[in-house]
C-alpha cells in the first residue's frame, strides 16, 4: 500500500478541521413552560450519539442535573440528483430539550422541621 503524499494531505486537512469543529453537541437556551428556561440540544450527525446530548446537558446544568422534556431523534435518506448522477447519504437527526433540576436545601424539604 503506497503512502500518502503531501499533496493527498494537505488535501485531507480542510475535511479534518470541519469533521473536528462540528464533531460536539451544540445547544440554545430557550423559554418552556411557565416562564421558565430550558435547552435545546442538538447532536445530529452520523458521527455524533447521544452519549454526547447527554454530555452536554450536563455541562449545562452540572450538579443540579436535568430533566428531560422531549427527546427525537431518527435516521432517514437524502437523495439528490446532480449533473453525473445521484447522490445519497444517511441523515440522522437527534435532539432533546432539557430543563436544570432545581436542587431545594435539606431544611426546605423536610416537612415540619422533622
């Protein structure tokens, strides 16, 4: 098997630094229910899972945890046809909106002062 050639890498590197860039969950904050906060997180990607959504909420919310609201996710097929020919590739899309537990000190939970 020949070796790569500095010409073969160099062009190699551009898809490289894009695989690398959008290779993490990204996330928004966004209003849910009554006035509070929530996030949406996005791991779409053949290349992502949802260990990473997973990841990613709990970055955002870290010690309190989080709750999960709605969670979709799927694996469909984009065809094109182009000048020389047809194109096609699997397109997986996941997605869940989280929202951050509200952690209560012990004194506030326990009823009655007990």
């Amino acid at each position: 098997m020949a070796m790569p050639t500095q010409s073969d890498m160099r062009s190699a590197l551009p898809i490289f630094l894009v695989m690398l860039l959008t290779a993490c969950a990204t996330s928004k904050e966004i209003d849910i229910a009554e006035g509070q906060r929530g996030y949406s997180i996005d791991c779409s990607a053949d290349h992502l899972d949802w260990s990473l959504c997973y990841e990613k909420a709990g970055k955002i919310c870290g010690a309190k945890g989080f709750e999960i609201l709605d969670k979709t996710g799927g694996t469909g097929i984009v065809v094109a046809g182009v000048e020389y020919g047809v194109y096609g590739e699997s397109d997986r899309n996941r997605s869940m909106i989280i929202k951050c537990r509200n952690l209560q000190p012990k004194e506030a939970m326990t009823i009655g002062g007990h």
